[in-house]
C-alpha cells in the first residue's frame, strides 16, 4: 500500500509502473475496446503481434522465476 501499486524494482530505479504502459495484444480478434486487467492502457503494436516467451530460473531455483518475453 505504502508504494502506491508500484513494485520495490519500479520505485528503487525510478520506472513507470509496468501496467501504465502500452501492452502487446495477442489476441487476433481483439481491439482498442476489448476488456483486460485495469488500468486499460492502449495498445503498442498491431493486433494479433506474435511473442516468444522463454523461462528461466535464477540460480536453478524454481521458485524464482525469469520470464524474457520478446517479439518475433
């Protein structure tokens, strides 16, 4: 509560909370209006954007999880 919704990574580095940005829309059918988790932010690239998305875990540790996600 005291970092207003923002992680400890995003206050620490002086970063924009990763949910204000524009987001990359997988979904082929979907559009400028179609609901997804608040607060809606308007979409980065064109629709139906295809991802890679590869996981990692630091040190070996699967509780901690890295997520790369990137375009292709």
């Amino acid at each position: 509560m005291t970092l207003q919704g923002r992680t400890p990574n995003e206050i620490y580095f002086n970063r924009s909370a990763a949910n204000t940005k524009p987001r990359i829309e997988t979904r082929p059918l979907a559009n400028a209006e179609t609901p997804g988790a608040s607060p809606r932010t308007s979409i980065a690239d064109k629709i139906d954007t295809k991802i890679r998305v590869r996981l990692e875990f630091l040190e070996g540790r699967k509780h901690l999880p890295i997520i790369h996600i990137s375009r292709i």
